[in-house]
C-alpha cells in the first residue's frame, strides 16, 4: 500500500523478482477494503495514506480479527510513531529508504516466522519445503519444481490440516489481476502429484485441496 507510483512500481518488481505474488493498492481505503476481502500472508503498509490513514488502516484490521502480517514501510522514524505502529499491532517498522534486498528479507523473515515457528522447513509426510531457499524436497532428495509450482506447496504446507479453496490458492499464485482460466490450477496440482506422489495433496471434491 504505497501512494507513491514509481516507489511502489519499482517495490512490485523487486517483489515479483522474489518470487512474491502482489497486488498494490494507492489509497488507504482500497488498500483497507483488499485486506477485509482478500486472503493475504503479508502487506506492506505506508503511513501517510490519502483517504484513509496507513495507521487507521492497521488499527482496523486488528479490530476486525485480520491476521496477516504487516509491515510497516514509512519515512517517519520518529520513536514515538515506531511505538504506536507497533502497538497497534504491526509486525516490523522500515524506514524509508530502504535498500529492496533488506525489505525482501525482512518479508521472508516475518513470513517464516508466520508460517512455522521460525522452523526453516515446512514439512508433511517425506516432503518438504524451505520458502525462503526456494527448495523442495522428496525424501531429502531435492526436486525441481517451477515457480508457480513453489508458490502452490508453500501456500497449501503453510495451512497443513486445512482445505484452500481453489479461488485462494489462484489469488494467492497469481494476484487479483491475473486469474488464470478454471483448470490451470488442477494442470500444476497433477504435476506436482506427478513429482512427489499422489497423496501429497489430496483434492476435496467441490471443496478444494489439502495438504496433511
């Protein structure tokens, strides 16, 4: 959530370079209104938002029960504001400027430690996954998968026990603004079953798949 154009092109494009999925917002209100519909592991919020405030923003999500992490990326600094940003429930507070690999790190870092713990692998069964690394495994045999195949095993093994829908596993590999046709997701699931085995993702007829 950036009302700075070219910061948060350049943001986005170091982000996807990550291999992070992204939707951007401008405002504070559409940026509010994406965090209460949508499914997000993470959002990047600046402060001075027009419209609706990055702190309003924030202090509603929290309000409503929304969990997804946020990290705070502002050019204020003063110690008073870091305080009330994170009290007020945000995950970790950047000051602009930033270099992009620091805030790519710090994205992964707060996503690891959403996802398991601060453990490095997420695991079921003899497979296992290192979203930071970008690697996966089959019995410690490394396999080869694709991007979008990473994106799916991460999101499906970081809610382990659950079922995902199609429609936010499709929003959350490729972004409000390039949902792919009905079957795509079915295409990189049967491959995926293909390289680690049947049973590594089970599909719930009308419900979606899960993972353990």
């Amino acid at each position: 959530m950036e009302d700075d154009d070219d910061l948060a092109a350049r943001l986005s494009v170091v982000m996807r370079e990550a291999s992070f999925v992204v939707d951007r917002a401008a405002d504070g209100m559409e940026g509010w209104e994406l965090g209460e519909a949508g499914s997000y592991d993470l959002a990047v919020l600046d402060l001075g938002l027009p419209q609706l405030s990055g702190l309003d923003v924030l202090k509603r999500w929290r309000s409503a029960g929304r969990k997804h992490m946020v990290l705070v990326l502002s050019a204020r600094g003063a110690w008073s504001e870091r305080v009330e940003v994170l009290n007020a429930g945000a995950d970790d507070y950047v000051t602009k400027p930033v270099y992009p690999c620091e805030l790519v790190a710090r994205i992964h870092a707060l996503l690891r430690r959403a996802a398991s713990g601060g453990a490095p692998l997420l695991q079921s069964g003899d497979v296992a996954v290192d979203p930071t690394g970008g690697s996966v495994f089959l019995a410690g045999r490394q396999i080869e998968v694709t991007a979008i195949e990473l994106r799916i095993l991460c999101h499906l093994f970081q809610r382990k026990g659950r079922v995902v829908s199609p429609t936010e596993l499709a929003e959350h590999v490729y972004g409000n603004d390039d949902i792919p046709e009905a079957n795509t997701i079915q295409v990189h699931i049967a491959r995926l079953r293909k390289k680690l085995g049947p049973e590594t993702i089970r599909t719930l007829r009308g419900l979606g798949y899960k993972v353990g």
